[in-house]
C-alpha cells in the first residue's frame, strides 16, 4: 500500500513545472556538448579518482572528449552502487536512450555517440528544459559577469560573493572589482560603493539573490568603521595582512553585502561549512571537505541585525540539519535551503527533509536545488528528491498522521515550487 | 502488517495511567481558560511570528483573549504542516469536539466558544486529566514557591534552579533567596545554609526532583571553599564579578545543589543546551535556541563526584543523543529523560528513542514528558510520543528481533510509566 | 514483500565465509572456557553495573566462573531489551541448544552446564568458527607479543600501538619496546629503530594491518626532527613532560608508525573518539566514554602526507559518520570500517551504513567486524550486522531504486568480504 501511494505522489510531484533556485549553468552553454561534459562533473572525476584513478588521466592538457570519458569509464565500475552513479543512468536513459543499467568499456561509446548527436541538435538546451519539466535555472555568476547575452527570464543571475569576502587581498580580484564597478579601491569606503555598483548592475538584470559559500569557522560580525578602514588599508598593503584584519575586512565585506541585500531587497543565499583545498591532491574541484563542528549561533549577531534580510541557509553537513530547522522554526528570516552537496544523497535528505517537514512553517522550506553545472542533471536529481519527499509525505504524512493525498501533495508542491516564488520572486 | 500491530500496540499504550514527569502547570490554574491559553502556547506564538506575524499582533498590553485568538488564527495556515500544528487538532478532536482538521478563519470562533464552555465547566482539569490518563504531573516551581494551597499529589513539585546558579548576580533574586529562607545571605556559606532550606521545605512538601536547565558551555566544576567565597563576594560587591567569578559562582552554587541532592535523595534534572535570548526580537518565550556542540564528557566531573544521585538528563540536540545514550549505558546514575523541546519532533523522537531503547537498560529511560505549561496538551503530546513508541516496538523490535507483542508492550509501559516511579518514587 | 525480501537477500549474505578484519582473540585461548567469559565481556558487565550491580560482586578476586556468571544473571532483567543481550540469546540459542528467550536465576545454570560441555569438547574453537562462517580472525597484538605458537593464517597479528604512542612515557612501556626490539632507547633516532624492528616481526609473522585507537582531541601533525628528539628527552627526563612536548612525543611516534606502514605496506586502522577512564568507578573496561565533537579535518595533514597508506577509519559518534563517508568519497587512502563499539547498536548501524553504501564506492567499505574477545560472538553480532545489510539492500536499493536481489547481494558480498581482501590482502 505504501509503495504504491509513494508512486502517485511522486507521479503528481514530478508533473509540476519548477524553478532551479541554485545552479552553476553557464547561460553561453547551458546544455553539455558530449558526455565529457557529463562525466567530467565532479562528483564523477573525484569519486572515481578515490576509488584508484590516477588523476592525471583526465587532467592531461588537451584531453580530446571522447578520450576522456573513455578513460573515467574504466574507472565507474566500482561506483556504480553510488547514487550519483544512478543519476548518469537515469539521465542517459531519459535524454539518451540508454537501455542498459551500467555504463561500461562494452557500451559506453555508442551511448557517447547517441548523446553527442542529440546535444548538437538545434534546441537541445530547451528541450532538456522541457523533459526536467524546469522553467528557469538560477546562475552563480562572478562579480565582474556583464550579464549580456542570454535570456534572464530564463537563467536568473544570481550574485556570487566568495570572492568579495575571502580573496579581496589578491590584487586580481581587486582589478576585477574596479573594473567591473568602475571605482578605484583606495579605501574601505570605495569598496562599499563599488558593491554598490554591483548590486545595482545585477538587480538591473534581473538577479534575485546574492549568494556565498562560507568556512565551517566564519562567525560574521559587525566591524566598526576604523576597524574597517585599518582593515582594507593592511590587507593591500602586505597582500594579506595579519589574522585578525583579514578577519575584519572580510567581515566589513560580508556585512557590507547584506546592508545592500537588505537596501536591494534580495535574498542572501548563505552556504555553510566548506573547508576548500583539504585534499591538496585531489582532481578539480574535487579537493573541498569540511569540519561538521559548525553552528547558527555563529550567525546570531547576523540574523538579529538583518530582520529585514531573507536567508535561505544551506548546510552542508546533516549534524547542522536540525539547528537549521530551529533556527527556521524561530527567526522569520531564515528560510531552509535544499540538501547541499555531502547531504545530498538519499540518507541524509530523508532525514533532514523529514525533520523541516514536521517542524518549520510551510512557507519557510525550498525543498531542493539541483547545483547543477549542466541542465541534463536537473532530471535525476529533482526526480531523487521527488522520490525522498513523496516517500515522507507517504510515510510520514498520509500513513503516520492520517493526511489526505491531495494534502499531501499540496504540501509537496509549496516546498517544490511555491516558495521559490515566495522567498526569491516575493510572490504570494 | 505492521501498520495493523502499530496500532494494536498503541492501543495498549495509550491504555496506561501515566504521570508527567516534567511540565510547567500552574496548579493554580492548571488548564486552560480560553484557547488564547492554548494558542499562546510559544509553540504557536513563534512559528507564527516565524510565518510573517508581527510580535506586536498578540503581545499588545491588555489584549483581549478572544482577540488575540482570532489574530493568531490569521496566521495559523503556514504551520498547519507542523508537529505542533497537529497537537491543536487532535486537541480540539478530542476535548472540544472540533469536527475540522484545520483551525481556520472561518471555523475558530466556535472552536473559540465551545472549548471556553469546556472549560468553565466544573472540574474542568480533572476531566482533562482523565481523558488524558494522567493521575499526576510534576510542576516546575520557582525557588521560593509557597507550595501551598493545592494538592501536592497531584501536582507534583520540583525545585527549579535556573535563577540560583545563574542570576544570584542580581539583587531581586538574592532577596527572594533570603525572603523563601530566612538566612541573611552576607557569605556563600549562607548561601549553603539557604539552599538547604529550601530543600528542606520542597521535600517537605512533597517535592520529587530538582531541575535546571543548561546553556551548552557550562561544564560543571567543584570549586574550592575560598574560591567560593571571593566569587560570592565578587558578586555581590560589583553586579556581576568578573567572568572567572561568575563562573565559580555558578559552579559553588550548582554543586551545592548537588551535594542536597545527595542529601535529600533528590533525582536532579539536567535540561543540557539552551542558549536563551539568542533571538532578540522573538515573541515572549520564543527567543531561544542553541549551539549543537555540546558533549556530557562536560559533566564527566560531577557524574563522578554523585554516585548517589539520580541524573535524569534532557538533551536539547538529536546529535547529542548518541552520547545521552552511552553515558546512560556506562553510569549507573545517569538515566535517559524525554525528548526536549526542538528534539520534540517525530522524526528525532524515532531516531533518539530507538537508539535509547536497544542500548540502554530498560530501567533507565523515562520516555516522555509533555513540557506543558496547560494540562490539554498532555493528551496529543502523549500520543504522539507513543504512536512512535508503537512505530519502534513494532518495527524494531516485534519485526526485527522476533518479540512477542507482549513483551513489547511491556517495554513501552516501563519507559511510560515504571520508570517515572523508579526515579522519581523508588518504586519499581 | 519487504520483509520476504529481506530474509532472501539475509539468507545469502549468511552463507557468506567471512574474514573478521578486527577482534581481541586470544589465539592461544580464542573461544570461551566457561560462560563466564562470555558474561564476563564487558559489554554485560557494564550494562548490569549501569542497571545497579555493584562492581564488587564481579571483581572479586578468585572468584569461581559459574559464582561469577550466577551473580551477573541475576542483573540480566534490566538489560533485557537491548541488543547486547539478544547477541546473549542467539549465541546461547544457536551454539548452546539454548531454547529460551531470556537467561534467569531459573535456567542458567543447565545454559552454563551445556556451554560448559560444548566448550570442553575437542575442537570447539574450530567448530565455533565453521558455524560463524569465518575461516580467519585478525588479532589485536601487543607490540612485544612473540607472535609464536599459533597459525598466524587463522589468527591475523595486527600491531597494536596505543602504548607506543600514548604511553610511552611509562618506564615499563619503554623497556617493553627494548625488550622486543633489542634496541636500548637512548634517542628518538632510537625509538624509531625499535619500532623499525616491531614492523619487521610483525610482517615477517603475517601482520596485516598497524592499528590505534586515538582520543578526540588527537591531531597528528608531522614534528621536526629536533622538537622530537627534545620531546622524547623530557619524556624520559621527567616522566610525563610537559604538555606540548608529550604532544610533541606522541606525534613523533604516531607519524613514525605512518612512515613504517607505508615501508611495509600495512594498511593503518584509524579508531576515532575515545576517552579513556571517564567514569573512574566502572568495571573492568567499562570506563570508557567520549566527547563526539571530533572531525576528521584533525587527519587532514596526515592523510595529504601518505596517499600510499590505506586507512581504513572506525569513528566512535554516527555524528561523525558523515564526514567519514565524505572524506572515503574523496580522499583515495580512506575506507570507512565496520561500526565501532557505541555504534555498534541497530539504529546508528542502520542510519550510517546505508550513508556509505549510497555514497562511497562499494570498493572503499568495509562493511563489519566483530571487535569480539571470544569466538562465540562473531556468529550473533555479525549476523545483527547482516540483517541490517539486508534490510538497507531491499529498502533503499532493491524497492527504492529498482536493483535485482542479485545485484544487491553481490554489492552486499563485497562489503562483507570482498573488501577485507582487497584492502588487507591486496587482492583483487
């Protein structure tokens, strides 16, 4: 019975057309070209490289596409119990018409040519859109994105701040900054007006919501205007400056960011818990793990300070999961933001969708991202969650608590694609 | 199957005359008078205020209780996917005849009228105890509670330590001290002195348990008789002393608690984990929250020093279940108590229960309290708390390990209700 | 449908012959003599205590084993539940022709009788390993055992080195590692001579693995040569030392331990969390508790400097189960093994194994070992291990997405065994 009552939900939750709140598509090239494109998604690359794949195989300079994932082939096998795994076979069985349930050395070309030759068809991109039953993707753009060129109806900008806070030190980054603001960064005050500058050419187009991914031991704090200014002055004097001031400029920068979210009314998407390069060795973007020793209260002076701020808060790790929805449950600016990267797999989300489900407001929950780099992902990972919240809301929801499917679904649907107009299109 | 031996395990369950090991009750005004006591509940209040409702809806001076109903009812609709939620309707189900399963702007105000006819009747909280199958429930009195003019069978009293260990700072609680003693306080050792007397006075009157709660970096320490004294003397002299003082004095304090404890063979509560105030501009009562990094190895000392006394310990955190469990498992004096606030939810109930349940011995889990401040949320809480139970017997242990019925059922009446006499009546 | 299929793919896994990949077998006295030392494992020992056995009934000196298992049965009731008393029952059901379901002051004592009869008899050790599908045990060994007079295929040495690295303070320590290594320790060029010589014994004798268990505080870091030679000098100057040259000394050996795993190729087990002695009061092995805020970003050093040494890491906490399926996701030297000790119950099993296999390449898992003092528990604690396993496999691959029983069975053989070989044996 409750197998076949997860179906119908499911089969409901997967009719509805949604919006991807958070996606690293390119919007010059949304779709991939060959399934080096696929397979060269990180998840593939380092838990192949774990399992015993040297990582100079697939980052030899000027690896021909075929080569490359002829090569990561011969490494999948001892993947293939993986969910992420299940995500390359569902994929190549809905967009490709796989017919197999592995990739291997025996099948893995013709499944290479038949994608190929579907991803050079004329309007792939929006047919790929179509079969994710996916109306827009959110980007990460850089700062310095000009946001020329492609549709922003479609793929929504979305401003990336990383660099703001944690690299502004680099001259680069600080060349980058000029120019695309158009300020010269001779004080802390200029780097204020300069994100001003941002905030401004991304809300012109359309961007709605800033975004950051922040370490497991970053606690934003309020600096004073002279701690700032000290601050900014030692970090471009001596390229780094000592501890305490790369701490406060990066909280001047932070803090700067969310008085313009507040000012621009956009969202502030906080990502929290990633230690980067922890595995110095590993393949490309296949290096970053964390410290689960991370809590909100680390963020208390923030969320007090910015009432008027919505934050959808992703953790990265399922010990958080709980002081997430807590936080959810109490501040009226934290909002429950999908299940990121390491809690990302079956486990982990039905635990932690389960959790937000029984205990945060409704309306304060979006229930998935897909994090995609290329839009054949949306497919199989929407359709992974879908089976988690259509499994809970049959378990859970129906069976324990005695809801009605429509109920159910109704819920489905709000934490899907409702919210998503509520938090980041202030609809409803 | 199992749905079937869920409910007939349930059934049985629910069948039990309980006792409340650990509520908020006013044996003055036990249950509640209208709904606006219901929905005043901080549950309500804070997840509406959470949903988008302003502070000031219901906080405004001399509101009226019907009012303030209908303004909370306003509200209401973004939580009705919550736990919580749930305990309003199986409440009103059960003790007002509510017919919906939604309390909506167009069905409240008879809702409203007929649970505040209910509850004029005579004998009103006895009916609510009845239908609840509680024939006792323990309070939590401040210090220098009277503890007179009610029935202290009924209502059951504990000695509440929160404002000794951590507010002796402030005059008005020094003066309460003396005034509930009779001991001028002008050293620690007449703090000692004072202590005692209100032990004595608690027993005396019927008192079963002393209880604090925790904030999570306290980590209990005995300190010496001079360092005592000065941080008494810090304390008084200037407000608050120094942070090291504050720290002894919390420590002097708690640990004479402890040494009464021992004394008067009290069990002694520990609620571990809550940061109060953390969120400034909550509604009353829903302010505060917690950091998760929390460990009991913070106890460790204290656990050591009392082998006499009964360590009911309440965690806040799920993630601090394991712990709860294992030190429970090795201490002889440290027994398993309820699941607490944020952890008052299904999916961690599960998840903390079960792991309780096949890993520590079955004398020492007193399975829930309701936390209630009026005595008609006994009924839902409870039944949510068993319907798990249930789900855990049947499935974990019926299923899993080959139990009979029977026996399972006689693990969930010891958990419910054996153990409340073992801990608190020594009984067994 | 579920639970036929769980007992289909259960029935598989059970035929399995197993490696156990880590126990405390005695070779020279592998299975129990009496049932003494099968009540006597501290598993039950602790558990009474905790439930009200006072020590001192057990710890008597010279006391008889049957007074011993007399008195210890009389403290079984409350422990009833658990799932260390149901590993009791298989075993006495199993091996014993046990008919009951629980053991009591009525029917222990014919249980003791028969084990006793069935322990006596020629071949037993042989007998119980063949009825636990085991055909090999890896060991726990002192670093100064002789590794003599034993069949090292049967019973696998395993270079213990908790003293080493801990303890090597004690004069008693060192003058076992002289002993062992005929090297007189002038030096920490010295101690790594001597230790050079223990790797050399231990492999020459078919040592499979180094192994440690490490408190949560532990962060091996790599010391320079001349802050080891002064670390061991004060060590052995003054006792102890101070606390950063005990740190200092206990990272010099650890990482000394690395560099001769990696010479010798052994594969380096990792037992992470715990504290050792917290409650001071308990039985005889029973004292051992843990803080669960450790992360395995403490190993980041360690695991970047020997990419040519496995790991295979035990974690104490399921809180720390996700990292340790991130870090296995990413890090090609980590393979996450078996579930440790207060892990080692139903729920945390059932929530952190069905974490890995969804997440970590089915090459990097290995899936289970006893931990067990007697040959008598492997049968009854691997198959709880295995009943999980099958349940995990039919719920989450098999119903959720859409796996042959076959294919869950194969993935399942490999956690099981296929691993133990590739990772201690090299094969595959």
């Amino acid at each position: 019975m409750s197998l076949a009552l997860r179906q119908r939900l499911f089969d409901e939750l997967d009719r509805l057309i949604l919006i991807d709140p958070h996606t690293h598509i390119n919007p010059y090239a949304p779709a991939a070209a060959t399934l080096a494109d696929v397979l060269g998604y990180h998840y593939y690359t380092e838990l192949a490289h774990s399992a015993g794949m040297p990582k100079a195989r697939i980052e030899e300079p000027g690896l021909d596409p075929k080569e490359k994932v002829r090569r990561l082939v011969e490494y999948l096998a001892p993947l293939d119990n993986t969910i992420q795994y299940s995500w390359l076979v569902e994929m190549a069985q809905e967009l490709f018409g796989f017919a197999d349930d592995r990739v291997t050395v025996a099948n893995w070309e013709s499944l290479y040519d038949a994608a190929a030759a579907r991803m050079r068809s004329p309007g792939w991109a929006r047919e790929v859109l179509k079969k994710s039953g996916l109306e827009a993707v959110f980007l990460t753009n850089d700062f310095d994105d000009p946001l020329a060129g492609f549709d922003t109806k479609l793929y929504i900008p979305c401003l990336r701040t990383d660099d703001l806070v944690f690299h502004l030190a680099k001259p680069e980054v600080r060349g980058r900054l000029e120019k695309a603001s158009g300020v010269s960064l001779g004080s802390a005050a200029d780097v204020r007006t300069a994100i001003g500058r941002l905030f401004e050419h991304f809300v012109k187009h359309g961007a709605r919501a800033c975004a950051i991914s922040l370490p497991p031991d970053f606690a934003p704090a309020r600096v004073s205007p002279a701690a700032a200014v000290a601050a900014y002055e030692a970090l471009v004097r001596d390229g780094t400056g000592a501890a305490a001031e790369r701490r406060d400029a990066a909280n001047f920068v932070f803090w700067t960011l969310a008085e313009f979210c507040a000012d621009f009314r956009l969202p502030f998407d906080l990502m929290i818990g990633v230690n980067r390069a922890v595995y110095a060795g590993g393949v490309y973007q296949g290096q970053d793990l964390y410290d689960s020793r991370v809590s909100l209260i680390q963020y208390r002076e923030l969320l007090n300070a910015f009432p008027q701020v919505v934050f959808p808060i992703s953790v990265l790790a399922s010990v958080t999961n709980q002081e997430l929805a807590s936080y959810a449950w109490i501040f009226p600016n934290v909002v429950t933001h999908g299940h990121w990267w390491y809690s990302n797999t079956p486990t982990f989300i039905e635990h932690d969708a389960a959790a937000r489900l029984e205990a945060v407001p409704r309306t304060k929950q979006i229930g998935y991202y897909s994090d995609m780099y290329k839009l054949e992902f949306a497919l199989p990972k929407f359709r992974m969650y879908k089976r988690i919240l259509a499994k809970i809301l049959a378990e859970r929801f129906c069976i324990d608590r005695g809801w009605s499917e429509e109920r159910a679904i109704d819920l489905g649907r709000q934490v899907l694609r409702g919210n998503v107009e509520r938090v980041f299109f202030a609809k409803e």
